[in-house]
C-alpha cells in the first residue's frame, strides 16, 4: 500500500468520525468491521470495565476497518497522539504486521502497548494417525530432512501461522527456515483437512480451529504454545514442557496513544487487570473459547517489543521483508 494511498484513507476515516464523536468517557477502536476479535475486544473489555465500575461512563467503540489495523493506527498516531481517553484492540496480528512494516512505516514505539488478558493460544497438531507422538518426534523428522515435511496453516506465508512453528524449530535449533514448507490456505478448517488427509504432515494455527476436531478423533495436538497447559484441554502439554522455549498466542489486548502521561497509562492499566480479574471476563473468555493470558503494563511492553524483534528477524529470513 502506498503512502498516499494510506492516507487518503485515514483521512476519509478520521472525517466519517467526527459525527460519531460523543461526549462518554472513553473511546475504543475496533480496528475492523464489526463481528471480528477486535471488535470482540472492545465491546467485551469496555462493557466490563463499566459494569463493574472500572470507569463511570459506558465506553464508546468506533469500528475503523482498513488496511489490516494499520488505518486505526495511523489515525492514533497522526490524530490522537495524547489524547488520554483513548484505547484501541490489538492483537497478535498487530505485532507481526507492524514487525513486517506493514504499516507504511509506522512502528511499535509509535504508541504504548497497555496489556493482553487473554489469547487464543497457537497448537501444532497432526493427523490421528499421523506417527509422530510429541512435537519432538516431529522436530527430529525435520531436522533429518527439512524439505520433506510440510504445514498447513490458515493465514499467508509470511502470517503468524507460518511464523509460530518456525519460532518452534528456530528454538529447537533448526538453523535454515527457510527450508521448511508451508501452505497458506483459507482458514484452519481447510488446513486440517489438508492434513487430515495426508497432503501436509502437520498444522499450525490457534486452539479455537481444533476444538471440533479433537473431540471428533481427527486430529492428535502436539503442542500447545501456552506458558501453562490450557484449563479444558490438560491433556495437551506445552511446547516449554518438551523443552522448546515458545510461547506464540493470538493475544487479545489494548494499546493507547504514545504521549499520554505515565499516570494515563498507569490508569488503563489498573482498569485492564481489573477486567482480567473479574468474574465477567472469565465468563466472557470460557464463552469465546479464550485461554487466560494475562500481561498488564510495562511487561506487556516488554513483550511486545520481544515479539516485534523476533518475527521481523524471521520473517527477514524467509523473504517476506527485506
């Protein structure tokens, strides 16, 4: 996308608001069209953060779809860039595009990263009948021959499915990436098929795509790549537990603009972890098939930042930036 034509769109976005503009409390941006997880994201923490009196007044949410998040935020970081009443959704899809500059050159430390409270989590999973028992078994086949094996996953080549297992062998000591087949296809629907059927030797994607196809007896899951194993689903060990450091999660969470005041970001904080703690959102994580994944202030940062460096070095290595 050209620069020009970025902000040709934002601009048109930021006009169609100012009718929208109300006099609540706060504001969140659903960086898409409703029904998404970002939309999901901000009217589920924004009707908390009221009813359980985290803030006095109901929180408007204002829908701004375009260019995969980065119209919301390049409207935050051109129009809003201190304005304290302000949140916006993000997620992991955030991170990896902005570590690919999919954002017509805007960067993380362009705004501040407030926390995630939860997070679909990112499993490898293979065939019932697939002879590979644990995510070793089917990184030791790799290793022996890298370009035999393939993924199937439901974003591009370049998207955080197609990263998440490369982060598993890059830790596991795989030294070229770039050998490893992927296939990008519509959806983890269509990825389990294709491996369900023999066509690829495992699947990549969140744990939110299997759950139908673990109860069926389709599919067996490797991994988890969670910090702890997955209340429901017990029986699915981390990568970390078979000694593979990688935690990969399509975190839902909040970030505001950059040039609040630390006591701006210190409030949204505060109000996040109050959400996180609460009764309603557990309700509202066990309905949506969400696992707990709670990072809260200056360590979310951290995170974000670590996410950011390590999927733009991978994705350098497999050709996606240069």
């Amino acid at each position: 996308m050209t620069n020009r034509f970025f902000k040709a769109l934002m601009t048109s976005a930021v006009l169609g608001l100012g009718a929208a503009s109300s006099a609540t409390a706060a504001e969140c941006i659903a960086p898409a069209n409703p029904g998404g997880g970002w939309d999901f994201t901000c009217r589920q923490i924004g009707k908390i953060m009221y009813d359980i009196g985290a803030v006095d007044k109901p929180i408007q949410v204002t829908n701004m779809a375009g260019a995969g998040g980065g119209l919301a935020f390049g409207h935050v970081v051109a129009e809003r860039g201190d304005d304290a009443d302000l949140i916006i959704a993000a997620s992991s899809a955030t991170s990896t595009r902005l570590a690919q500059n999919a954002y017509a050159g805007m960067t993380a430390d362009q705004v501040r990263f407030v926390g995630a409270i939860g997070a679909d989590p990112g499993v490898i999973v293979v065939a019932a009948d697939s002879p590979y028992q644990s995510l070793n078994d089917l990184v030791d086949a790799i290793k022996a021959n890298p370009g035999k094996l393939a993924f199937a996953g439901g974003s591009a080549v370049g998207g955080f499915d197609h990263l998440k297992p490369l982060m598993v062998l890059q830790r596991a000591g795989v030294m070229d990436v770039r050998a490893i087949k992927y296939i990008g296809l519509d959806g983890g629907a269509d990825a389990i098929t294709q491996t369900v059927g023999g066509f690829t030797q495992a699947m990549t994607g969140d744990m939110s795509e299997i759950v139908g196809f673990l109860k069926s007896g389709d599919v067996r899951a490797l991994a988890v790549l969670t910090e702890e194993r997955v209340p429901g689903f017990e029986s699915i060990p981390t990568a970390k537990e078979q000694g593979i450091d990688v935690v990969a999660v399509n975190w839902r969470g909040l970030y505001i603009p950059k040039d609040v005041s630390d006591a701006t970001f210190d409030m949204w904080a505060e109000r996040l972890q109050k959400v996180a703690d609460s009764t309603e959102w557990k309700e509202a994580m066990a309905a949506n098939g969400l696992a707990p994944f709670t990072k809260v202030g200056g360590d979310f940062q951290s995170y974000v930042d670590g996410v950011v460096a390590e999927v733009r070095i991978l994705s350098k290595e497999i050709g996606v930036i240069q």
